[in-house]
C-alpha cells in the first residue's frame, strides 16, 4: 500500500509554513530598526536575533547572511517604489510632464523615505557593502533608468521634450536623487522632505525638457 498523505504540524493554529514566515517578517523588521538606526557595520547577526527573537539557525536557514537580509530589506523598499511609481502613472495617462514628474517624485519618496529607516537602508547602509550588494544595486538602478528613459519617451511623443537619448539624463537623475535623500536622511530630515520633492521634480522636468 502507498504511504498516506503528509501530516502537517501545526503548533497554536499556525502551520510551518506560517511560522516561519512570521519569523521572516521579524527578521526584516529587526533588521530596518537596526540597520536603519545603528548602521549596518553595528548589527551583528547575534543582536539581529536578539531583537527578532529568532535562534542564530533560523537566522541562517532564511538569509544565509547580514548581506542577505541587507538585500531583501532594500528589494521590499523598491518593489513597493516602482509598483506604487506604475500605479501613479497609470492612474493619470493624460496628464504632463510636469504633473507626472511631481507626481512620480512624491509618490517615489513617500515609498522609500516617510520613514527614515527606510531612507537610511536604501540611501546609506546599503552603499559599498560588498561586490555583491554593488551588483544587485547596480540591477535595481537599471530598473529605475529603463523606467525614466520609458517616462522621457513619452514626453517625447506628447511633444514636451525633445527627440534624443534620454539614458545620460535618467542616470544622472538617479544620483541627484540619490544624493538629495542621502542628504535629507543624514541631516535627520532637518531640510522638509516637500522641498526636496520640489527640488528633484524641478530638475527632472528641466533636464527632460532639454
């Protein structure tokens, strides 16, 4: 006779698969206060635990390392960005180059930098950490660059820009970007997020339009 189907352990209600998922989510968590707060060079994957409440094994099993968690910290940031930038977008197709700038500028830092923890993850800590970490970076910042060149088409095509290679310009705009928030976050926000919403929507628009 064949063997009958697999009992799945549940303790309290909760199977494996959703403890250790709660355990993930702790993980992250202790990794944004920590990372977020102290700096990366400062959590240890034993005060990583500590603060999660995970064993340093668990630890292990779903990262592998403090790189690990530093990577899936600043993807969950991103990922949430560029569905929430889409989704802007795609609520205002009619709209100008202008609006759309505003709007994607808002609606990016408001994923990435109302917290600033999230800010201090995907702006500082994650910066030369390893070769690793830099080619993952370097895969989101294609992201973002096929995004803005995709967004400075358009404007082309609405007649607001001119005709020409947009992907110079989606580059340098990364790192004014980059630069702007870095500032905002190590300032301790002391310079209001609105005038670096402002700020980097004035120079997109410009250098699009140009």
């Amino acid at each position: 006779m064949g063997a009958g189907p697999v009992a799945r352990r549940d303790y309290a209600g909760r199977s494996a698969a959703d403890r250790r998922a709660q355990r993930r989510d702790r993980m992250l968590a202790a990794g944004l206060e920590l990372f977020g707060t102290e700096g990366y060079a400062a959590a240890s994957i034993e005060r990583l635990c500590a603060q999660a409440a995970v064993s340093t094994r668990n630890f292990y099993e779903e990262f592998g390392s403090r790189e690990a968690l530093l990577m899936a910290l600043h993807d969950r940031v991103n990922t949430a960005a560029i569905e929430a930038v889409r989704t802007a977008f795609a609520a205002l197709p009619e709209a100008g180059l202008v609006e759309r700038t505003q709007l994607a500028v808002h609606t990016y830092l408001n994923a990435t930098a109302h917290d600033p923890r999230l800010a201090r993850v995907a702006y500082v800590e994650v910066v030369g950490v390893s070769p690793e970490v830099e080619r993952y970076r370097a895969g989101w910042r294609e992201r973002w660059i096929d995004l803005l060149e995709a967004e400075a088409q358009r404007a082309v095509d609405r007649g607001e820009a001119p005709r020409r290679d947009f992907r110079l310009t989606a580059i340098a705009l990364m790192g004014a970007v980059n630069e702007l928030v870095h500032h905002w976050s190590v300032l301790g926000g002391s310079t209001p997020i609105e005038d670096i919403t402002r700020e980097i929507a004035r120079i997109a628009t410009s250098q699009i339009q140009h």
